[in-house]
C-alpha cells in the first residue's frame, strides 16, 4: 500500500493533516502562520506579528516590526535595533525620545533618556536641546550655568548675573531677575532697583522728607541722615536740624543761654523774651540788670522808697540794707561787680561750673551762667551732668558709635572709652572707617613688619611700631629714642656736650647776681634762674625771671 497523498492522512486517506502539520504523513510542522497553514504546501494565509515568507519562518527585516513587518524601529538606543514582534527597543529609546517604541519626541521643557531631565531657564523661554538639555541662545536673566539652572547669588541679578543689587534696605537683597528691592531703599535712595539718589532737598527713607533749617540755606542736606554739612541754623538742633533747641537756650547749636525771662524761657532764633522779664531785668533778652539801687521790680519801673538815706534799696526784693552792697557789687566803694566766679551778696557766692568768655562767667547778681555752662554740664545751674548719649557745650553734640555703648561717651570730650563699634574710627568714633589698608597704604608706614601685620579700618599695627614710633596705630613719634641715642653718644661726644654746658651754666650763675633796676618808679629784684633739661634733641635751657619789691 502506497499510502496517503500530501495533506492527508488515516486508514482510507480522508482525514486532513491534524492542526499545525502539513505535508506527507502531515510530519511536517507549520510555521508562524496567523492561522492554520495549508496542509499539502505548508503555506500560511497570514503570519504572526515579527514573521515573514510563504511559510512565516523567516523574522522580519532590521529596523521592522510587527504584522506584516510594515511596521519601523523608533529612536532605539544604539543603532536602533528593536524587538521583530512588539518594536520594543532592547537598549532603550535615543536622547529626546519615549514611549513604549521609542517614536514620542519629548514634551515641552523635558529633555535626556526616556524625557526624564527638566530643562532650565532659557532666554526668551526658549526650548532647550531635547538631547543635551543646552539653551540655544542662553539662560534667561536671573540664571546662570551650563544648563541654567543656578539662580544668581544673593547681590547680583540680570543677564548672566553680571550687575550688581542697588542700595536695598539692609535686611534684604534685590530680586535676581530684575533687581527691584522687595523691601524697599536704604536711606536716602530711591527707585525700583535703589540706584538713584534722594533728589535735592529730600532725604531719609524713600526720600520722603524734607531738608530744613541749614545754617546756609542754599545746602542741600545729606541724603542718607539729613545733616546740614554747615550745621543748622539759629533755633535749631539735632542730626536734621529738625528741633527746636532746648528750653533755656538759643542761637546757633543752642549754645547760648536764655535771659531772666518771665517764663524761664526765650525765642530759639534770637533770645528775644516774648513773655517779658524776671524782676530786676529789662531789655529784649532779659539780660540787663536794674544797676539804679533806688529802682525795684519787673522791668525796673518801680521805686523802691521807704530807704533812709546812706542806706541802698537790694535789687529784686526792695529791702534797704545798711553799709552793705547791691547783689554783685563789691567792697568797699560797691563800685565794682564781683569778681571772676562769684556773684551775689558780698560776692559770696561761686559759679565755677559756668564757661567763661570775654572776662565773665556768671551774672553778678543772681549766679545765672551768662555764657552756658562747661562742656558736660547744663540746667540753669550748670549742676547737671549731660544726659546719655550727648557731650560738649550745652549737651548739644551727640555721641558716636562706642563699642560699649553710650554709657562709655565722656560727657565732657566725647571720647568713647573702650573703643568704637565696628565700622568706626576717631577717637570720638564719629567717623567710618575705610574697607581695607590698600586704599590707605601710608597709615600703616610705621608697623612692624608693614601693611601685613596693620589691622584693616582701624589701622592697628597687630606686632608693635617700628623704632622711633608708639600708639596702637604706631602714630606718635618716640621722642625717648632720640634721648636714648644722645645717652649712647661717644665718650668723646658727651665730654664735649658736658663742657658745653658747664659754660652756659657757669655765666647764666654769674648773671643770677641781683640786678637793682628802676621799673615805673617802683624798685624790684629780679633774678636769673636757669634750668636745665634735656629736649629732643639735646640739651636745653631754660631761663626765668622772679621779680620781688625792695
């Protein structure tokens, strides 16, 4: 028996190969077919995804995929080989690619493996390279780096971080993009970015307030404080001229002091009692006194009368007094006023805390301090020390920055002891000091070691002064050196020098000898003494004369 032909199989041959066989004895297996393939030839209707040929046993070409094989590769990773059937790339999609097949470009702002990096801030909201993550035409204002992702550092703002914040308040800094102050201008600036200065006559925070009262009224006051540079004008006080000045006083930095006016206290410009005078005083100022003994009272108008004659009427009180002066007459004639630092009756009384002028310090009759008081005191008596914070004549001038505070300003001198708070110098620390040596090189000429080993601001020397010179900052020249160099002279220098002066002295002794000369008709004594020392430089003489009456 021949058996049966191609397809078939069974005992009569009627029976079809069984499913996915094909041919003699159906011992042939069919290929990738989408379906059953034919069961004489082997052929398939269709192949699976990923095959191809007649039979389906063949993959699909490089670079396809899929049913049919119509399908190509994505953005693959490496020479984009994918998977035959799926597509799914083995390696991974390309630079700027996603998705299952590797074929979706990356959305907006993301770039790198599978879109997985966010680009930065690039110019003109540009779309940075979807492969390298680069803007094209660089970063936006506000950014900086490679990739634009850095915001400038705190000061700078702009194109490539390249201009520096204005003059914000201190406790911010500017906008990094465009370098608008958030918080507003220090002092005495003024605009979005704080770069324009108080326009004239305006100073303070956001140059809301108005110079006045400058000593010259055509200065422009200073932007930052508002301080007049020439100082304020009569009446006024303070670091913007802004107050009046104290009760009791006057003039320009209210250095002067009020008269006896009827209220304690006069008009700020010019002194003038608007209120009229204490009694025992008269013109505009209250600082004329009645000298008339006979006269009594306000303005000197009443008489006092009642007084027997010989015996004077006291001023103010009107109570006649025998054998005895006027308040601030003196003994024996009462014709002359007390002397320097005393007034009242018999010129008992003392005002050594008044600042003298021209010869007088106090009135002579009631002890008020004509002329203000000395540096440190004030109060009508000159018995109060100046309040905290302030120094000098009247009080008026204001401390500067003390490293220990106010309590350490002298109230006299201003002087800060302990020293100055950083950022200041003097020894009033009333003036900034400069940022660095190198800008004043010659203040550290005399340190050790030089600019190396000075202090900057301050201008400290850190290891001592060279030979010759002293102070902190190695400032005052050592005149002790050059006593200490004649010391080490030569022997035969120093004879010299000793003989030199044993002549000198030996005729100014001859010269001590009394001389007897008639001075304005009265005899006198005067002898020479001469003393000698030495000075900076050598030996030195000093000659004085000591007259006495014969």
């Amino acid at each position: 028996m021949e058996g049966c032909l191609p397809g078939f199989t069974g005992s009569k041959c009627w029976a079809k190969c069984p499913a996915g066989t094909w041919g003699d004895s159906c011992t042939n297996v069919c290929g990738n077919c989408a379906h059953d393939c034919n069961v004489v030839t082997g052929d398939c209707d269709s192949c699976q995804p990923g095959y191809a040929g007649p039979p389906c046993k063949e993959r699909c070409p490089a670079y396809t995929y899929g049913a049919g094989c119509m399908n190509v590769c994505g953005f693959c990773r490496e020479h984009g080989v994918c998977d035959h059937v799926n597509g799914t790339c083995f390696k991974g999609c390309s630079l700027g690619y996603a998705g299952h097949n590797c074929s979706i470009s990356c959305p907006d702002m993301k770039y790198g493996p599978d879109c997985s990096q966010t680009c930065g801030k690039c110019m003109n909201n540009d779309m940075c390279d979807f492969s390298n993550g680069k803007c094209p035409h660089g970063c936006a204002n506000g950014y900086t780096g490679e990739y634009c992702l850095t915001k400038c550092t705190p000061g700078t703002f702009g194109l490539k971080c390249s201009k520096t914040c204005g003059n914000c308040d201190d406790s911010s800094t500017c906008n990094f993009v465009d370098g608008s102050c958030p918080q507003g201008c220090k002092t005495g600036w003024v605009g979005s970015q704080c770069v324009n200065r108080c326009e004239p006559g305006r100073f303070g925070r956001n140059c809301r307030q108005k110079c006045r009262n400058c000593f010259n009224e055509t200065e422009l006051c200073d932007p930052e404080d508002g301080h007049c540079r020439s100082g304020c004008s009569a009446g006024y006080m303070g670091i913007a001229c802004q107050r009046l000045c104290r009760p009791g006083t006057y003039g320009l930095a209210c250095s002067k002091t009020c008269g006896f006016c009827e209220n304690s206290t006069c008009r700020s410009t010019d002194g003038v009692c608007e209120g009229g005078c204490q009694p025992g005083w008269t013109g505009t100022k209250c600082n004329v006194t009645c000298w008339d003994p006979s006269l009594n009272g306000s303005r000197c108008a009443d008489d006092c009368g009642g007084c027997y004659p010989g015996r004077l009427c006291l001023m103010v009180n009107g109570v006649c007094t025998e054998r005895a002066c006027p308040n601030g007459m003196r003994w024996p004639d009462c014709s002359k006023p007390c002397p320097f630092f005393t007034y009242g009756p018999l010129c008992n009384g003392t005002c050594r805390a008044c600042l003298p002028l021209n010869g007088t310090a106090c009135h002579p009759v009631t002890g008020k301090c004509l002329h203000g008081c000395l540096p440190g005191l004030m109060g009508t008596e000159c018995n109060q020390s100046c309040p905290l914070g302030h120094y000098g004549l009247n009080c008026s001038v204001i401390c500067g920055m003390c490293r220990y505070g106010l309590t350490t300003c002298d109230p006299v001198t201003g002087r800060c002891r302990g020293g100055c708070f950083p950022g200041y110098m003097t020894s009033r620390c009333n003036v900034i000091y400069h940022k660095d040596v190198e800008e004043r090189p010659e203040e550290c000429r005399h340190c050790s070691g030089g600019r190396d080993n000075c202090l900057n601001g301050t201008f400290e020397c850190l290891k001592g002064c060279i030979e010759g010179w002293v102070g902190k900052g190695c400032t005052l020249y050592d005149w002790r050196s050059e006593q200490s160099r004649f010391n080490k002279a030569p022997p035969h220098d120093k004879y010299q020098e000793t003989m030199l002066v044993g002549l000198v002295a030996g005729f100014f002794t001859f010269m001590g000898m009394i001389v007897v000369v008639n001075y304005r008709g009265h005899c006198a004594r005067r002898r020479f003494f001469d003393v000698f020392d030495f000075g900076p430089v050598g030996p030195r003489i000093r000659v004085s004369f000591e007259e006495t009456s014969i």
